[in-house]
C-alpha cells in the first residue's frame, strides 16, 4: 500500500536549543542573513533561533549551572522559563496539530559523543522522515554515519520534529567537517520534500534503527560521587556493539568493571559532557530492521 500525505508546505529548521552547540546556532544565523540555499519551491523553510539567551552567553541553558542544578528552587526556575519559551515557540510555529502548524521542523544539535549523524525520531510508524533519512543516506554518500533513534512509541499529530545530533564537537566550539555534514543533510533534507511535493513517489525501504533501552549511569559511591570512568574500549565507540563481559568503566585505580548485560547492546551518547548533571554515562540501545511504507502526495 502506498500512504498518501498532504504536502509539506512550510519547515522550521531551530538551532540554539542549546546555547553551546554551534553548528547549528551557526547555521541559522548564516540562513537568517541569507536563506537562499534552504528555500525551494512551494517550501518556506525558516531559521529560528530557539534559545537566544543561551546562545548569547554560549552555554547550553541559563537559568541555573551543575553545581545548583538539582535544588527544587532551582529546578521549579528551569521548568517556568522553559514552559514560557516552549508556550512561545508553539504560537509562532504551532499551534501543535493546528491547519496553522508547520509541517516538518528540524532541530539541530550538537554531541560531544563519536555518534556522527543521528536523526532521534518519535515513532516507528514516522514513514515520511523514514523515507526522507533513507534518501538521504543514498545521496549523501560523503556522510560517514547516519543512524536513526526511536525513543518513544506514541501517535504525532501532523510530520514529526526530528531532532538531528552530529558530533563529535565540543561545546562551544565549531569544526568545519560536523559543521559540513549538518548542512548537507538540511540541503538533501530540503531535495527531498521539493521531489514529494512535485509527486514524486517513493518505494518502500528498509531503514536500520537503534531503539533506545536503558540509560547507564557512572558508578558512584555511596555519597553519589563517580568513582569510574568510562573505559578506553568503550570510550568513542557509539554504535559498536557491547556484548556481556566486554569492558565498561575504568576505576580510578585502574580496575575494570564490565558490562553484564543479558544480551548485546548498542550504547550511544557515550560520555556526553551535557550528561554527567543527567547522570548518565550512555545508553543502549538494539539494533532494528524497520519497513518503510511507500508515500505519495495526497
């Protein structure tokens, strides 16, 4: 069967979500100046900054730093600033499942993680930016890594945002060769909706994906302090497998704890900067063969 969706008609593309990741601010401050190379036809695309004030001061948030993070004062400031700014983005692209909302939105992020490109997806049943992402792994053969995340199984009113992680980069920081690959996904990204839109029909496909399981924190003594390391086998190695027994943490004093599993895993985000206030070391996930439906344009 092929499914038949209404044409997308306007894109949002956010960056600055988090303040520090920059290829994304880069990007749409570059598109702000000049969007010539995101426009196509019968496709608004718009840059949007999401975050001005993070972005401002490059970091990821400012409403409180690690050291207080965890304070009810602190976290009741963290959930009111958000909710204002999510109310406000809502009224500008939304509202969320309205005729009125945007059709596709991109939001672009950066890792510290060895994760190349990651497109995190809501659902498994998202067969347009299944297509889109498998269309772009055929055409964008330069990009090394293109894996897709399901992290929760729930209906989407109208297409999904896809939240786009290219990494490695620090925070704060640009290199020129994550910036690039973020680019040229947006550009295949924008080919794919102006060919939907001018009826072209796409087969179905098969696309791999990684379901993500469980999140893994450091070890930690009875105090909470991390008392490991993610270990030297692990460390960049997002994507590869995990299997019972292989090395995880490193101790201080040099002792090796392993992963002791039932199964193989997949961890990713390993060692994220952003994600020692999360305590969250990585995650797993399992490594999934997903159909996509054909689509067409209604």
């Amino acid at each position: 069967n092929v499914l038949s969706y209404i044409p997308p008609l306007k894109m949002a593309i956010f960056g600055g979500t988090h303040g520090n990741e920059m290829s994304g601010v880069t990007l749409v401050n570059l598109w702000t100046k000049n969007g010539a190379e995101i426009q196509r036809k019968a496709v608004e695309a718009v840059p949007f900054i999401t975050n001005p004030k993070a972005v401002e001061k490059c970091t990821r948030y400012v409403d409180t730093d690690l050291n207080r993070a965890f304070t009810p004062e602190n976290l009741s400031l963290i959930v009111q600033a958000l909710v204002l700014r999510a109310q406000e983005i809502n009224r500008i692209f939304g509202p969320k499942g309205s005729p009125e909302a945007y059709d596709v939105i991109f939001d672009l992020h950066n890792t510290t993680s060895n994760m190349g490109c990651t497109l995190i997806l809501e659902s498994s049943k998202d067969y347009f930016n299944l297509q889109m992402m498998n269309y772009i792994k055929v055409v964008a053969l330069r990009i090394q890594t293109l894996c897709l995340v399901l992290l929760n199984e729930h209906p989407l009113l109208k297409y999904s945002t896809s939240r786009l992680e290219v990494g490695p980069q620090p925070q704060g920081v640009l290199r020129s060769n994550i910036f690039e690959a973020m680019r040229v996904i947006l550009k295949h990204a924008l080919d794919f909706i102006e060919l939907f839109n001018e009826g072209v029909e796409f087969p179905p496909c098969t696309v791999e994906v990684f379901r993500v399981l469980e999140r893994i924190d450091y070890p930690r003594d009875a105090n909470g302090n991390i008392i490991a390391m993610v270990h030297p086998n692990l460390q960049d190695c997002d994507w590869e497998p995990l299997n019972p027994g292989d090395p995880m943490f490193q101790t201080f004093d040099g002792k090796t704890i392993h992963y002791q599993g039932s199964g193989t895993v997949y961890p990713t985000f390993i060692n994220e900067a952003a994600y020692y206030e999360k305590q969250q070391a990585f995650i797993t996930t399992r490594r999934e063969t997903l159909v996509a439906s054909a689509i067409k344009k209604a």
